[in-house]
C-alpha cells in the first residue's frame, strides 16, 4: 500500500498495490533514458545499500513513479515477490546479456539462488542442453527439478573436462557466471565455445585473470551488468501467462517478529538448505 | 589472375583478377554457415600462418569459390590490398564488434596500421570524438590527418586522466585494443564509460588482469575476434564509393626483387615511419 | 542415401543420410554469403517448382555441398521430414520476423499446417498468449492442442472485436498471416498493436489494401519472406533436445506406390483433416 | 527560459534554455518506458496538435521534465530548432527505421524538408549512394548540394526505369517514402531490392496497394513511425560535433511580428523555395 510524501506521486494513488523493483529510476537521467537504470544518476541500486531497506511498516521508495509496478488482479505476491530483485538478475545479466537462443548450450556456473533465477529464465529461449555446475550435490539436485539437463559437481576439479565431453569438446555457447570469485570465472573461459558470451552475473571483489592470450582470436565477448530491472513488465507478462514459477526459490517462510531467525536461517544456507527467505506481513 | 588446379573452382574463371581474403572459407561448415569465417574447419586464418601465404608469381588459394572476391572495374588496386587484412580487421574486431554509434565517443589504444585502420572505418558511423592513444608523436601526428579529434600521448602514464579529462569524466563508449599488451588493455578497461564495450584487436601472448571488482557493475562488454573477413563485400561498396581511401596506410613500395628491404623497412617501423609496404608485382 | 554425379560434392560421401532442404543455396553469391539462401542466384525454391522434386527413388539434388544436412544419429526421420520446408517456413517466416518475445501477445491468422508450424515454433519463445484464427473448429481444435491459448472462428466476420476483447484492446504485438488472401492480410492489420510486426507467410495471388492512413503513426513493420531455411541447424538442435514434436503436423502416411491416393486426400484436405502427408519409402 | 507551474518540474529550472521536443513524454507509461515516446498515453504528439503549439512569448509544456533538452553551452540555436522535429523525423522514421549501412543503396522519395533530413542524417551512415526522386528540378539541385549522389526527376513517370539503371537492376537497400500518397509508396514497392526496408515516413491520407502477389516471397520489410524524439540526445552529440549542419534547411527568417508572412512564404514553398521557415523572438 502507498501513501506518498515529498514530491508528488502521480501514476499511482494510496491503497495501489505494487512491486517494489531493487532498482529506483529517476526516469529522466542520461541512463533511465537508455533503460540502463541501474545508473541512474540519482538512483540505481540504492534500496538497501545507500538508503534503508523495505522491511519495514512504512517505506518511502525514491522515485516511485518510475520505480514501481502495479501488481495485476489475481497475481500471487509470494511470486511476485522473487520480481523485485533476483529474478531480473538472473533474466538481465545472465539471459539477455548472454543472448540464449534456441537449441543452444548453457552453462551455468554456480547453483545459488541466482543461478536458479538464471536457469528458471533461461528456459524462455528453448535451449537444447542448461549444464549446471556447483559443488553442492543438494543445489544440483535442486537444479534437476528447476529444469538443468545436466550437472556436474566440480569439488574434484575436473569440471571442465567433464563439460567438454558433454558437449563434443565444443564448449558452451553461453556461460553464465554466477559465484562471484576467479575461480569460477575463469572456469567459463575455459569452457565457452568460439563465438560465445560469457556473462557475469557475480559480484566479484577481487580481480580475476583473463586469458586473452587463448581467447584473443575466439570472437567471444564477456558482459558485466548491474540489474536493471527493465525487464520487469516482460517478467510480469511471462508470470501472468504461468510460464515460469518463481515460487519454486522460495524454501522457508517467517513472520516479520521472527525475522533475526530468518537471517540465521538464511545466513547458513548450506545447512538449512535455503535458497530466498520470505518475510510475511 | 586465377589458374584453377585440384578441385573445380566454379565461381570465377582464369584471368579474372581477384581480392584474395586473408581469411579463407569453405563456406559449409558450421562456422562459415553463421559467417564467421576466422573459424572454418578447414580454412579460416592459414594464409600465410600455417600454410605458405602470397607473395609469390603464382599462389594456390584454398576454398577460392568462397575465399576470393571479383576486383569492381576502375577500382584502385592498391587500396584493394588493404582490404585483404588490415581493412576489415580494424573494421571488423575495433569498429563493429565495438558498435560505434554516430555522435558516440571512441577511444582508439595504439596508432600503428590496425588502429589506424580502426581510426579509418570508424568514421563510417559519425562518432563525435576518437581519441587516439599512442607512444609515439609522429604516430599521433598522422591520427589526427587520417581524422582522430584528439590524441594522447601516454608516455608519461597519465593516459587515464587526460582522457577522463577529454570526456568530462565519462570515460568513452567504445575503447578499441589495438596493441595487444597488458598494459594497453587495462587502460581500456579504466576508460570505459558505464554500458560501453571494450573492443579488443590486439594479439596477446600473456594474459591481462581484469578488474571485475570495478567493472562487475559496469554494464560492460568486453569482445575478442579474428577477423572474419565478411564485412569484405560492404568494404568493397564503401570504397567504390570514394568513402574511404586506404592507400593512406600506404607509407613504401618496393618491386618484387627488393622484397628483402621491404620488410627490413616494415621491421624498423618506429625509425622508417612505415605503415604499410607494398610490394609491387 | 546419397551418390555425386557432376560436381565434386566434398562434404558428404555415398551412403550418408541426408536432410534435404526445400532451398538450394549455392553458398557463394551476394545473397547466399548474407544467409538469405531463399535468393541465391542459381538456387534458391527451385525443387519442384523449377526442376524436379524429390519424390522419387534417386534424385539429384543442386549445391548439395551447402544443400544438405546430415542426420543426427538416433533422430526421428519422420520428424526431420518437417524440417525440410514446413518448420523452417513457419519459424522463419512467422516467428523469427515476428520477433515474438517472452510474455509478448501472438496472433496466427490461418490454421493450415504452416500457421500450425508457425505455433510449434513461436512457443520456443515462451510468448504469453498465441490466439490461432481460423474459419475452420476442426483446425482451431488441433491449434489447441499444439499449444494455442486461445483460439476464434472467424466465420462471423467479427474476430476483430473477439481478438480485441481477449487483448483488452491493445491488439497482438505480433500478427503472423499465414493463408494468403487479402481479407486475412487486412484482419493482421487491424489487430497489430502499436510497435507491433505484421509477419506475412501467406503466399499471395493478389494485392491487399494497406490502410497507411491509420497506420503511418502506428510504430510497426511488415515483413514478407521466403523461407530461407538459414535456421535449420538451429531447428536440428531443438529436435534433438526434444523441445519440440513436428510429427504432430503428420496426419496420413502413405507408401510410394499410394503417392496417388496421398495427394487425393491432401487435396481434399477440410475432408480428410489431412495437414502433413508423408509418402514412406 | 523555462518558469514551472502545476506539477514541478525538478529537472529543470527557471532561466534554463532548453529545447521542446515536438513530442511530450510522460517517461512513466508502458509506451514511454519502451522509449516509443510517440505513444505515450498521456503525451506524444499534442504541441500544436491537440493541444495549443509553441509559437507564442510563453508556453506551458506538458511532462516537461521527460521532454525537454538542455541546451549546450555554445550551441547554435538555429540549428538546434530543427531538432524539435524535423531531424528527428527524418533520421528515426527513415534512417533508423530503414537500417541505412555503410556502402549501402539509399532512394529517398521527396525531397521536401523532412526528405532532406533524411538525407543528411543518412549521411551518418556512408551509404554507398543516395538517389533522390522529386518532381521539382530546384529541390533535386538542393539535395544534390546537401549530398545525394544522384538525382531522379519523376515528372516523366519513368522513375523506376531510370532508378533502376542506376543500380544495375538490384534495386535500393532502403527506399525512404517522404511523401505520404499512394504514388510514391508504390514507387518504393517497385524499386525496393531483395531483403530491403521500404521505411515509410509520409503522412498519408488514404490507403495504397502493397503489391503482395510481387513482394511476398523478396524478404522485405516496411515500417511505419511517428517520430519519437527517441534520438534527441544522439542528435545532439553529432551536432556538438559538427557531423552535420541542419541549418542548411532553414531558408527564411522571420520577426514575430511578421509570423504571418512567415505562414504565407512556407505556404507557397514550390515558388518561394522554402524549406524551413524561422520566426525569430
């Protein structure tokens, strides 16, 4: 429910139902204007990080015209609620950016909950094979039901080997990142295939070595992106039409009085088995 | 001229004068079906490198049906020449893997022939600024004839400022490497303005440090590619056009005879100021 | 299986199986190097409309080098048979220049088994609607079952006011016409949404009236096209993923020496309910 | 100089010198948010439309905030009237729209002035040839000057014929329709090659003939556009840059006072050889 303060909200009314996006958009800047509005001069990825949080009572979202969505008639909230953040995040910078097209081969490096975003999403493109790589046998297993073609726990450091015989030693068309540390990228460059796309969805806070002296002449490109959350209506349209069920990452619910619980839950994922944590009102 | 021995070459006929491509192409495997001749199974970039290349009285092409383009009438031959490699390899790996948009900003790393080749055929696009970065004065001297707005000389390792300074701290849309050292390339990647792409040309022998802790949040591209040669057709149009004049990479012309001092001049480029050399039949 | 006579065919050998595509591509001129095999200048739909078909015992099939496609080992032959022309043409045609997008709203215009094959293709896009328009209930049923959200019978002259009412008045972002008269041209061009594609498939005996007076402010494009067939290596990988099932399109089958009876009932096809007729060796 | 009434603006400020765009954009709809401003469910083309236009000491511009234009310092404002509307027009409509590549074959039907903006903007691109079609001898010497390579004067009905011997019988890459009535739209259908856009500009009053039965199987596309002022910013970088000079269409200057002097001037364009008309404050 909205109710606004400060400068005054026009597309929407109190009582509107909405979907807070992760990203706040002036919608006027140099980037809104291109859709990058994780730039936003003024906005971008504040919520959370720069600003306070939405868990809370009351919130003031910045920007709200451009920043919020109306939530259809009939729409399930708990759904809605994986379209604020980790769903465009896995959609924007491993999907889009890595151009998943039908009958292609993906990889995904990494089983988290973004990586499962990535793989719940790629699946809009028809993909021939999603290989999932993780170390975690629960996580791949998770995977499986999310729809991967194929797994591989890479703890004995054989991963690549392992993926090139799944795929005739040609490598990947698109090898989406989504760990975060060298390790893991510079796995997705050893197995992209000549004229591939390696997008990184990790956030990395090291530097990671890149090997042009193997990849200068293999026409292949790496993107980096921050989420956008542009993708938001198209991601809206898809769930309405039941195409996809973000619900599938929920795996434990807590009550808002319960929430240092939920973060003790959520903050030992290996053990608990958590994937997106909801916090209900 | 074209004399056709071993399998029957049916697209062109002896005596018909003709472009040979540095890149050749079968044209049926799966590469060449998506155009990306630089990795036919069995062509691609052998000229030269794993087979004997051109500089010869008589040459046997491979896949010449598919590996060699007719000469327009009236066209200038020795402009063609640069279209065999240096043309579309600027053109191809800097300018459109590096979509240079009209009215965009360009950082071009390294003024010898590709980069200026890149400097040539990014103009084909209307970019408001390309900026030339390069060690040597006499270098950038010539950038800026062949129609760079700005040059750097990064001698003094203040590049990253001075260009920063240039672009009002926006850093450029597109950087083309076109040197292929790690110094080079990390330059490109602290230049790079928020949703631009890194255009690599360079061929590297080590690999380069990639600051994802900086750039993850970017929305970066970065792209390698040998170069394809499939932009040749459209090269040929803009050249019978009077667009473009390439004989400017011109620098020496040596007869057949003196081919010896032909390279010892292109082999002391800094000291003989060669671009290219020509070798005249 | 296949035996060269005349040129020397290279990259297949007597005795290989072999998908033969609908189109001829000789891989070397101007429209061939650009993927848009369908204009080839000594190829393109010229089996069994130019030169003979392929029903028969031997046949000898032009460009076979850049021509044919080898058959996966294990894949269904009877599905490839669709992959010769129908699905390309449907997926090429319909779905490809329609752009169809995930959650995008869909409509197919004509029920036959090229608006179906336009059905089966536009789904690996993971669209959020595909209405299938047609006059006949049989053909609407069978839509349903390959996919169709929702279907209209369009005999009482108002599908656009049904096609309104289930798009809340936005109309289609994409339109696919796929019979090839005018009314069902102009039905396309009233249910296109701003920014929306009209993509024709529909062999056309006539010209059709393009009201520009209430389109020239729309935002949309149209697009004609014959098949090129480009994208058969793409549609060989999504069958083998099983991502999709062209049998379904085979409603008879006959032997080779029924080829009479097998044209009778596809000739007689509103009877029958004949959509794909395959002829068995 | 702007001065805020009703909502406020924040992106602006009093005394700012700005530039209206001839389209509003609320920069919150579904239409805005897509960057297809010209739909925009609250804005789009309503200045001097549907709403009072911008000929007056001071204006109230709706959405402001999303539809004005800082202007630079040191910019020409002459020449950045003609980015209101008529560039803009000419270079999404027709350049963008018709995909203009370098070494490409360009036809623009009328050269009026936004047929003329196409023309210069097309220029961004280096197109192999421009061929401009006009009935008016002088307007054929103005775009001569203003950089087409040929001209067609269509007076004799035999544009085709000519048009096509100047390109060997291919037909033009993009054919751009600036002149809104069946006779040229079908001159573009007849003139338009194999894979081309057909991007229509004009504003037409009734419907034409798409010749179908011809067009279906030639892999074209037509488009249709209202402007959406969608390029400004790239418009404005090439004219910070000096790529283009738009003052050259600007042919009569006028005081205020003498506003329907102007009216009468650009009324009779055919003898007083307007183009674009200037009132001055």
């Amino acid at each position: 429910m909205i109710d606004s303060v400060g400068p005054a909200v026009t597309a929407f009314k109190a009582g509107d139902r909405v979907l807070i996006s992760c990203v706040s958009a002036c919608g006027k800047c140099e980037y809104c204007r291109k859709g990058m509005f994780s730039h936003c001069t003024t906005g971008g990825w504040i919520l959370g990080n720069t600003i306070d949080g939405t868990q809370a009572e009351f919130v003031r979202t910045p920007h709200a015209d451009t920043s919020l969505y109306p939530i259809p008639e009939g729409a399930d909230e708990e759904a809605l609620v994986m379209l604020s953040d980790i769903l465009p995040t896995g959609f924007e910078c491993g999907v889009l950016n890595g151009k998943v097209q039908p009958g292609a081969t993906v990889a995904i490096v990494g089983a988290g909950p973004v990586g499962l975003a990535a793989l719940l999403t790629a699946q809009f493109y028809s993909p021939a094979e999603i290989i999932m790589i993780d170390l975690d046998d629960n996580r791949l297993a998770v995977a499986k039901r999310f729809g991967a073609t194929q797994t591989i726990n890479s703890t004995d450091g054989k991963a690549v080997e392992a993926l090139m015989k799944l795929t005739h030693n040609k490598g990947v068309d698109t090898a989406i990142e989504a760990v975060g540390v060298p390790a893991t990228f510079e796995l997705c460059e050893q197995i992209i295939a000549p004229g591939g796309i390696i997008a990184n969805i990790g956030v990395h806070g090291v530097p990671v070595t890149l090997h042009l002296e193997r990849l200068w002449d293999r026409n292949i490109s790496i993107t980096t992106r921050l989420v956008d959350t542009a993708s938001t209506p198209m991601l809206l349209d898809v769930l309405g039409a039941h195409k996809i069920d973000p619900t599938l990452l929920i795996t434990h619910r807590f009550k808002f009085d319960d929430i240092l619980e939920a973060y003790e839950t959520f903050g030992h994922a290996a053990k608990t088995k958590a994937l997106k944590v909801l916090i209900e009102a």
